[in-house]
C-alpha cells in the first residue's frame, strides 16, 4: 500500500480534546466558528466532517452522550429525523447534490470512529464522484475548499433548517 503525506490530518491524532469530542463541541457554542458547526438547538448540533467523504459531508449529533441509539429520547431522534429531511432537501437544492448518503456506524465494531457518542452522517453525492483511486490506492481526492463549503452551508441553514 501506498502513503500519502496528509500533514493536516496530524490534528487529528495529536490534538483531540480530553473526554468526548462531540460532548467538546457541544459544550462550546463560543468555539462553533472553530470547530465548523453549522446549526445547533436545544436538542443537537449540526457539524462539518473534519474528514469527509465527500465535499459537504457533515453529522447530525444530539447533546446528549450516550452510543446506544436505543437510549436516546424518542422525541430527539424524531427531531433529529426531521433536521435530516430538512438537510437533505439543502444538500439537493442548495450544494446540486444529486443524491445523499445517511447513516449510523455504532460501535467499533460498527464502523464507528468516534463510538462513545452515537452521530447520524449526511453525504452529499454526484454522479461520477467515485473513482478507482480510493479502492485501488486507498486514498481520498476532496476536489472543494473545505472552509468555502462550510460558509455556503452555514448560509443556507436559515432557509432550510429554520423551525
């Protein structure tokens, strides 16, 4: 297998905060700029992927910590259900998203990078956005700025997100 040097991925590994990431970010409303959050209510927070996918990759996280969807409040996954229609309608008319990725990873064993606070993905796709470079050299091409994304979404979050 091939390497390639990916220097800003080293925050990753060397700068994760003590305790929870999510729990972090939740917990700082001051930082959200920082940390590319887009929406936050009383009930969740909506923040970029800091290794995305794909350009516009982001989570929707409730604030409450727990890695069992099963122990969330019902009245929050239905809540949190609600957002993601809302951002996938954002993602298509907002981005030209021609279609969306949703999903759970729970627990390690899952797929979960991060397991011990349960987070819902939405990835933007297009047609074509695929190559062999990730199966065949297990590596990424993010072809967008992600600061630009991040400002574009945050931007339309008024329209489509508001309750």
């Amino acid at each position: 297998m091939d390497y390639m040097y990916a220097p800003w991925r080293s925050a990753y590994f060397c700068e994760r905060p003590q305790g929870c990431v999510f729990c972090n970010i939740s917990e700082h409303p001051e930082k959200d700029d920082e940390h590319h959050v887009l929406y936050r209510d009383e009930h969740c927070f909506i923040v970029m992927n800091r290794y995305p996918y794909s350009p516009g990759h982001f989570m929707v996280i409730p604030h409450y910590h727990t890695d069992c969807v099963e122990a969330l409040d019902p009245q929050v996954w239905v809540h949190i259900s609600l957002l993601i229609q809302r951002c996938v309608l954002m993602l298509k008319e907002g981005i030209g998203a021609q279609g969306v990725n949703l999903g759970m990873n729970l627990g390690k064993s899952g797929g979960a990078g991060i397991a011990e606070h349960i987070h819902y993905h939405v990835i933007p796709r297009w047609s074509g956005d695929t190559n062999f470079i990730t199966t065949i050299a297990d590596t990424r091409v993010y072809g967008a700025d992600f600061e630009k994304i991040y400002q574009h979404l945050k931007g339309l979050i008024p329209e489509y997100l508001a309750c």
